[in-house]
C-alpha cells in the first residue's frame, strides 16, 4: 500500500460499517493510484494480488452500501484544504466516450461548446479550487431523454428510484452545489462554461442563493452599456433618437473598442511546473440582454445581479473567449482576468481523474457502479493532491 495512504483514509473508512467494505475500499483506491495498468476491477485485483476480482467487483457495483457518508467526508476535507472566501466552486462537465447502449446514461449527446453529437456519458461535475489547488467533490451523471422515458431501461440499470425523472444539467449542478455547501466547504465565486451560464434555471439560482459568478458567454450575446435602462426596444429607439440610450449591441463588438491589457501570470503544468502564460483582456461594465419568447420584440431583461462586467479574452493564436461576472463593480481587470481564468486548474484536476486516475476505466453498467467508482477516483485524486502538498512544503522546509 502507498505509505501514508491508510491513515489519510481512515476517516473515510470510519463511515464503512463492515471491515471487508473498509479492506476493499483501500484495495479500491490503492489500484486506482497506481501509474500502470488498467483502471478496471479486473486489472487492478490481478495487479493488487487478489485471488479473483469478485470481491472488488461486490464492493464497487452490488454491495448495499451508500456513498452519501464518504462523499461528504470528501466534501469536508476538500473544504478544509481547498476552501476559503476567496475559493473558486468550479461547475463543469466529464465526457466519457463509450460504445453500445446499455451502460447507465449512454446515449449520442451534444458535448462542448460546438455541440458535436458524440455516444457518451455525461458527468456534471463539481470542483473546489483555492488558488492552484483542485479538488473534485462531486460527480453526477446527466440522464438524456433516451433513458428517463424508458422506465424498463432504468430499471435494468438500477437507477434510484427518486432520479428517474427528467432532470437538467443545471437542475444537477444546483443540487450538488447546495450538497457542498451543506457540509460547510467554502467558496466565494461559482465558475461555469456558457451551457450552464446561459441556462435560464441556473441562473435563477445563483440569483437566489446571491452567489457570486462568472460564465462564459458567446461573443455574439448582447448588452446595453450599464448607464442604459432595461426596456422594451420602441422605447429605446425613441430614446435613442434623442440621443440618451443605445439599442443592445453584440458584447464582442463593445469589448472590441474598449481598452485592452496584456496580463502575465503562471500556472502549473505537467509534474507541477510552473508556465508563464499570457493573454489581453478588456472589460467593461454592462446589463446583458436576452431574447423571451412571450415578451415584446427585442424585450430587453437582465441577467441576475443587475449591472454585471462582461470580459474579452485574445489568445496569441487569435483565440477570442467572452464572459460575464457579477463580480463588484471595483474590481480591477487582473481580479476579473483571475477568476474567469480560474477554471483551467479544474480542468486540469479532470483530465488527471480520467487520463490517470481511471474515471474513464469503469466497465459496469449500473448507476450505482459507476458513482461508486468516480467516488473512488475522486478519494485517489484528493489523496495524492495532499501528498503532492506536503511534498511541496518538505522542500519548502528543507529549501
């Protein structure tokens, strides 16, 4: 076993009431953390020495046991070492590419910003980042249509009973926020892609749990400067023709007249090497406008928070990125640059979860299999996140 490894999981092992879960969970994470190899039960009991994988496979996909204690231990933990005012709760999604249909929530989806159909499964995930430290917390499958009209199709794949109902990424991703928050982890700024930004439902609740965010948004959005009021467009063409009030515009081209600033910054790459990176930002304060079915043509409504900054990113390749915060109004551009950049750090901790980690490895068909297992992955991931940590502070010390 990985030295220091069983005294970190002994309080997770705590909330395991039979020794032969406790022994197999260690076994679990111990095969999961290994750099060689398969992720699968079957290569890791061959690997860990097992006399057959049976044993494993009970414990990941058939034991009657309920992650709920262990995930929020993991919750407090990361809050503990990840959590603060001024941390980052990092809302995304994990893509696992499968082949087939008969693995819980495989279905051909829309994945990523251009909405390629691809087979997949898709993960709502949550990460708690505090500065250059991630740590996944939360893992929840997104069930498309295809299964949650298949009642039959549910069943065989022993989706609990109270989840078999339609239920939106956002409508997840909230819940699983308010399950984090539940267990005291900290965070003082919600980051997520333009899926979730742009959902109506999302941001209603960031709105009543007055958090604070910054979304990506699509350059082509538009806005009204912040001086402008909200109203309907015969309104505003009449006040424009009096030359008070402008109709909305596209945010990229607002941002495109605005002052630009090329900002330097390191992050960490492979092996934990620092890189420098750089990129101009531009921002400025605006109330974003969006389209209703029901309103008036060209009905103007905000975005929760009222006055919000919206924020251009140029990469040196001629990349362009857009977002919205409603981040204070003082806030300088290097705080904004900060934090929509905040969530490259999450993403990184991903990749390692499925690249590394064997998120992607599981080969069971069961809702229950697969959580347990990112469960795992997750308690791997937390485990060597710390030991990378207090490796860092020896050479501090011994610097």
């Amino acid at each position: 076993m990985r030295p220091g490894l069983e005294d970190w999981l002994e309080p997770f092992l705590a909330r395991l009431s039979h020794p032969a879960r406790r022994e197999m969970c260690r076994l679990y994470v111990t095969g999961l953390i290994e750099r060689e190899g398969g992720k699968n039960v079957h290569r890791m009991a061959a690997r860990l020495g097992q006399p057959s994988h049976d044993a494993m496979h009970h414990f990941i996909s058939s034991g009657s046991w309920d992650t709920g204690a262990l995930e929020a231990a993991l919750a407090a933990e990361a809050g503990l070492r990840a959590g603060s005012p001024n941390s980052f709760l990092v809302i995304g999604e994990v893509v696992l590419p499968k082949k087939g249909t008969r693995s819980v929530g495989v279905a051909p989806q829309p994945v990523g910003a251009a909405g390629r159909i691809l087979n997949c499964q898709v993960l709502v995930s949550l990460t708690l980042v505090r500065g250059v430290v991630p740590v996944p917390v939360g893992l929840r499958l997104f069930l498309p249509e295809s299964w949650t009209g298949d009642g039959e199709r549910m069943e065989r794949a022993r989706v609990p009973e109270n989840l078999r109902m339609p239920r939106s990424k956002a409508g997840i991703a909230l819940a699983e926020l308010d399950r984090v928050a539940s267990v005291g982890a900290r965070f003082g700024c919600v980051l997520v892609d333009a899926e979730y930004g742009m959902s109506a439902e999302f941001r209603r609740g960031m709105k009543a749990r007055r958090l604070r965010w910054a979304v990506a948004v699509p350059g082509g959005i538009t806005a009204v400067p912040a001086s402008a009021a909200s109203r309907s467009r015969p309104a505003m063409l009449g006040a424009r023709a009096q030359g008070a009030e402008e109709a909305p515009r596209p945010i990229q081209s607002m941002l495109a007249e605005a002052s630009w600033w090329q900002l330097t910054w390191q992050r960490r790459a492979d092996e934990w090497l620092p890189v420098k990176v750089a990129a101009s930002f531009a921002a400025l304060r605006a109330r974003l406008a969006e389209e209703k079915a029901g309103l008036d043509e060209g009905a103007v409504r905000d975005l929760p928070g009222g006055q919000v900054w919206i924020i251009g990113e140029r990469r040196d390749g001629g990349e362009a990125r857009h977002y919205a915060s409603n981040l204070p109004a003082g806030s300088s551009l290097r705080t904004l640059a900060g934090t929509v950049k905040g969530r490259w750090v999450a993403e990184r901790a991903l990749q390692l979860l499925r690249e590394e980690l064997g998120l992607d490895d599981f080969e069971g068909r069961s809702w229950v299999g697969l959580h347990r297992h990112a469960l795992m992955s997750m308690l791997a991931y937390a485990f060597l996140q710390q030991e990378g940590l207090a490796g860092a502070k020896l050479q501090g010390a011994e610097g």
